[in-house]
C-alpha cells in the first residue's frame, strides 16, 4: 500500500500527463528531492502490481504510464479508504456515497458513514455540514427519511448535474480505457452499444458533435437510464416542449432512445425524450447556424467589442473572426445557461493562469451578458469565452498568415478551443503553415492524410498509425510554445518595466494577522484609495471580480483584482501574513493586488505571467516569505522581470 506522500506524488504525476521532475515533485510536496528518489523507486515496485508504471526521462522528469485501467483504479480506492484522515477525504468519501445511493436508489444512516470512516457521530455531523456546502452550489440537499435514512433530495435535473459533474471529475486520464470506469459505474447498461447508437444516429440527421459532447451525451443517457428506471423523472413546461418537439434535436432524441429500445428492451420515459433534446440543443457545434440567431448574436457581440474598447483600450471592432467564432459559441451558450446546465471546463486552470488578459475580459464581457440576457455565468463558461479572446488577441500580433505546411487540427472541445489553437499556431508558424480544416476525431480517417502534412490533435488517435500525427495539450501552453520556439523560430518577449512603480514601498504590508480574503481585500483597496491609486468604483469592482471567479492562484498566493480601472496610475500592493488562511479553496500567505490603468491594460498579461511563473512555478513565494523586505522583495523580483 502507497503511504500518504507517495499517494500524493502519483496523483501529483496523475494531474501532470507531460511528466514532472523530481525537483519540481519535491517543491509541490515539500521534501527534498532525495526523498522524491527514494519513493519513486518504491512506488514503481507498487505499481506494477496495480497496473500503472512510472517511467523517466531527462527531458520530462517522471510520467505515470496507466496499463490497467481497472485495476489501477481499485488499488487507487483502496489506498484512498486506508488514508481518510482528512476532513477533504471524509468529504469526499461521502459524496462518492452520495452518487453510488443516488444511482441505486439506496439510502444510508450516519451510523454507516460514521463506522465506515471510523471515526465519531459528532466528527460526522462536522463534515456533513461541509458536505452541506458543497451541495448548496448545485441547490440540492441531504435530506433524513425516518425509517430508512439519508439521501439527496432536490430537483432531478440538479441531480443529474451534480451526478455527471461527479463523472467528469472522477473521469481517468487516459480516454483510451475511459469505458472501462463507466461500465464499472454503469453496470447493467451496454454503453459501447449505447454510444454505436448515438453515432448511428447523429449521422444519419447529419448532426455534427464534438468528441467531448458525445461523451458527454452518452453520460446523461446512461445516467437518465439509471434514474427513470427508479422512478426519477424530469417534467417541463407545455410551453417548452412544444418547442422543443418542433426541432430536429427531438428527432434525433426520439431515434436514440427508440434505437436503444430494439436493441436492448430498455424503454424510458417520454420525459427522457425532452431531457436529451435539451442536451442536444445546447451541445458545441461545428457547423449547425440559424441565421436569425446567429444576426442576433453579432449584434451582442459588437455590443461586448464596444465595451471592451471603453473600459480596457483594446479595439476588437475589426477582428470578423472573433464576430463569427463568438457569435457562434454565444448562440449555444446562452441557452444552455437559461436551461441552467452546467458545463465542465477542463482547462479552466489554464486559461486562468497563462492567458489572465483573455480571462479578465472575457469577465468583462460576462457582466453585459448577465445584465442583457438575464443569465447566471459561472467561471467555466467565462473560460470559454476567454479562449475566443485569447484567439483574438493573438491574432492582434499577426501580419501574415502566408504558409508552406498544410495542417489539420484534431480537438475533442469545440469551436473555441479549435480556434485558439489555430490562432496559437498560426502566431508562432507565421509563414511556415496553413491550416485547412478541423475535425473531431472521430471523423478524422486515414485517407484524409493524403493532403495534409501535419496533423495536430489535442486527443489521442489510435485508430491510425502515421507519423502525420502529433498530439498536444494544454492548448498550446507556454510550455509547449517553448519547446516550439526552439524548433521554428525565436521570439523576443523581454519585457521593460520599473518594478518600483508599480510596486511601491508603502504599499508593501509585512506580518499581518488578516483572517478572511473580504478583510484583506477591503484593507488593501482602503490604503489604495487613501493614497489616490484607487476610487470607489474600481474598489468595488474588485469584491464584483472575486465574487465571479476566485483570484487564488495556488502555492499560497492569490491576485485580485478590479474588473476594470478608472485609475490613471498603475500600482501593485503586496501583502503578507503571519499565518496562511483559506481563501476559497486554497490556502493563501501572500497576496497581491493589482490595479492596471486602463492606458496600460496590456501590460496586464506580461506581470501576471511574470509574477505566476516566478511565485508559483519556480516556488518564488518560499524566497519572499523567508525574506520578508521590501528591498529583498523587490531585488528577486527585478531578476524575474529581466529574464528573457
């Protein structure tokens, strides 16, 4: 069995698919990189019996190699069951419960939970409340039934939200063996007949979904097996749907559930039928328009372009690209927030920390849309926004898209991903490539390559073998544009700043005893504005900022910030405390924040990613804290700056 610190390195490494290396595993877990040695050579003997194997390599570190995936996920139970001595484990090990009963229509007492965790009925009743809170996001509640005991309760659609929100996060690395975990939590129900059905289907209608919204389908169907078969059911209003009845999602809906029915006796209630035309009319398309919408669409979308160029500079007014991809992306977007659906953003952590200038207007183009479209945005839909900004703003810098290579991309998340991509490549290749066309990988096929020089995927292709094919990750992350770099061509991207301008002597706080985030935030905004670097309005523009998205960044620190300054001087006020708190999630011992005059908007992105690099990524955060001067602070982190 894996001890807690070695459980920690393979999840570590789980998280991490391009591999990390020893000195950067030692960082993250706080030991040296001797002791990473050790337990990495006894893991490896571990694994192997497990199903999993740990490889390494000098240019990669260590990467974890999953072989089975079943097997693999068992030990991985187990030894988490053998570690539950956190309040996170306790939490977590009660909604797996929670998602198990609610999949079998079972209940459970707290006596069960308790003796299972091994722990007290009063422990219990704490990491319940918790529990609670965890709950409350999705309105739903743990509800005591007198004779046989607990269970969620709530409206059936939020249940399934948070069902399918459970899958997406337990989801395993490799998509190869996805299946496999479904079938464990699925058992009794076909779903590689169910999923043949749903392509037979779809392309028959000539319907076009992305990779992951029919993975993401096939989920909601299985789970909408689950639960109609106990009697659970979804129940709409006349009014919609008739509406819906009238559209080709309810044909396609109706086939499927129909298909599955001559194919495996399992007959469904109409409801179902709804409940899938909903899924289906708010799915990432390709190439799906209604042109009345789609008009509609560009109109808000020059609106958000109007907006941005007032509050930040930056004039988007000629980019038809954004106009089209936007407009495009708005128009399934938005009714998918009015239906109230919850979408995954799986690489929400990195558009937040490498493309922070595209995320902070994509913020501000959410709060018109909120305001003009009476809808609710929550931050995985603002990172989706954000990859169309971030294309966009890479597409600022580009001056000839003239090329040599022909490439095809691959991407499994939708339009906007693909087109972030396309504008990643086209940016750093310049003249060297063209970009022909996308497709999901389940369309792409062999005799496609004939053409084609290159092709980029963001999933793994296993159904053709050529050397055409690469895959990347993390959407063109400043990691793998590096590597790029070294490969094509060299940039330039030193950036000349004074430090001590924006990083004033008396606005740099040592060993305050804060206690929450609301506290530091109204103390630090409150010495902003008596020094005249800071009103009212943009002082309440950062508590709006925090409440949308929270400004933690990991390794202790947290950046908030205004959604938009009125100030006319730039400053960064830094703050440290005697002992770190939770400021949402995480836990935070220094804080910056930072108010960016609109005139210098732009130089947003090169000191946030300066100061993530070096504060996160390199452990600058160890150096500030050891050294807490202003001098010293500002020293290490003119070094940073000057770095090319």
């Amino acid at each position: 069995m894996l001890s807690n610190r070695q459980e920690k390195i393979v999840k570590l490494l789980q998280k991490h698919k391009n591999g990390l290396t020893g000195e950067e595993l030692s960082k993250y877990i706080g030991v040296s990189s001797r002791t990473i040695r050790t337990d990495i050579k006894n893991v490896i003997l571990i694994l192997e019996r497990h199903g999993a194997e740990i490889s390494s390599g000098t240019r990669f570190g260590y990467i974890l190699e999953i072989k089975n995936q079943a097997r693999f996920l068992d030990f991985l139970q187990e030894t988490a069951a053998s570690h539950i001595d956190s309040l996170d484990d306790r939490i977590n090990y009660i909604i797996k419960r929670i998602i198990d009963n609610a999949l079998k229509n079972k209940f459970f007492t707290q006596q069960d939970l308790a003796d299972e965790l091994y722990i007290s009925l009063s422990t219990l009743k704490i990491t319940l409340k918790e529990v609670a809170k965890k709950l409350e996001k999705y309105e739903l509640e743990l509800v005591t039934y007198k004779n046989n005991g607990m269970k969620i309760s709530g409206n059936e659609m939020k249940i399934r939200y948070f069902i399918s929100e459970y899958f997406s996060e337990i989801k395993e690395y490799s998509q190869n063996t996805t299946a496999e975990l479904h079938d464990k939590i699925f058992k009794g129900i076909d779903l590689k007949l169910v999923q043949q059905i749903i392509f037979r289907v779809i392309n028959a209608f000539e319907f076009h979904l992305t990779d992951i919204a029919v993975q993401n389908l096939l989920i909601h169907i299985a789970i909408a097996m689950k639960r109609t078969g106990q009697e659970n059911y979804i129940t709409y209003p006349l009014s919609q749907s008739k509406i819906m009845e009238k559209t080709t999602e309810f044909e396609i809906a109706s086939s499927i559930f129909e298909e599955i029915y001559r194919e495996t006796n399992v007959d469904v209630a109409t409801s179902e039928i709804y409940y899938l035309t909903q899924h289906l009319m708010v799915s990432k398309k390709y190439m799906d328009v209604d042109d009345s919408a789609i008009e509609r669409m560009n109109n808000t979308v020059k609106k958000i372009i109007a907006i941005i160029n007032e509050k930040v500079n930056i004039d988007f007014s000629q980019d038809k690209t954004l106009l089209q991809w936007l407009s495009l992306h708005l128009k399934t977007a938005i009714p998918r927030m009015k239906f109230k659906m919850n979408i995954r953003n799986d690489v929400l952590d990195v558009i937040k920390s490498e493309y922070p200038l595209a995320f902070q207007i994509a913020v501000i183009a959410s709060e018109f849309l909120e305001e003009n479209e009476n809808v609710v945005i929550n931050e995985n839909e603002i990172g989706y926004i954000a990859i169309h900004f971030g294309a966009a703003l890479n597409r600022l810098d580009i001056k000839n898209d003239a090329c040599i290579k022909r490439i095809l991309i691959v991407c499994a998340s939708g339009m906007g991903t693909t087109v972030l991509i396309k504008s990643r490549m086209e940016e750093y290749f310049e003249k060297r490539i063209v970009i022909v066309g996308t497709v999901p990988g389940y369309q792409l096929t062999a005799d496609m390559l004939d053409d084609i020089d290159i092709v980029v995927t963001t999933v793994p292709i296993n159904h053709i073998n050529s050397d055409k094919i690469i895959q990347i990750k993390n959407l063109l992350n400043n990691e793998e544009i590096h590597c790029l770099e070294k490969r094509f061509f060299i940039t330039d991207n030193s950036i000349s700043t004074e430090i001590e301008t924006f990083f004033r002597k008396d606005c740099f706080y040592n060993d305050m005893g804060f206690q929450t985030k609301e506290e530091i935030i109204e103390f630090l905004t409150e010495e902003l504005k008596q020094k005249n670097l800071m009103n009212d309005l943009t002082k309440q523009s950062v508590f709006e900022r925090e409440k949308t998205s929270a400004t933690e960044i990991g390794n202790l620190v947290a950046i908030p910030h205004p959604i938009y300054s009125d100030s006319e001087i730039s400053s960064i006020a830094v703050l440290l405390l005697k002992e770190t708190i939770i400021w949402d999630e995480q836990p935070v011992q220094l804080v910056f924040l930072i108010n960016i005059a609109k005139v210098q908007f732009k130089l947003w992105e090169p000191i946030f990613l300066k100061l993530f690099n070096y504060l996160v990524k390199n452990n600058g955060v160890k150096e500030i804290l050891h050294e807490a001067s202003y001098e010293s602070f500002v020293k290490n982190l003119k070094k940073q700056f000057d770095k090319e």
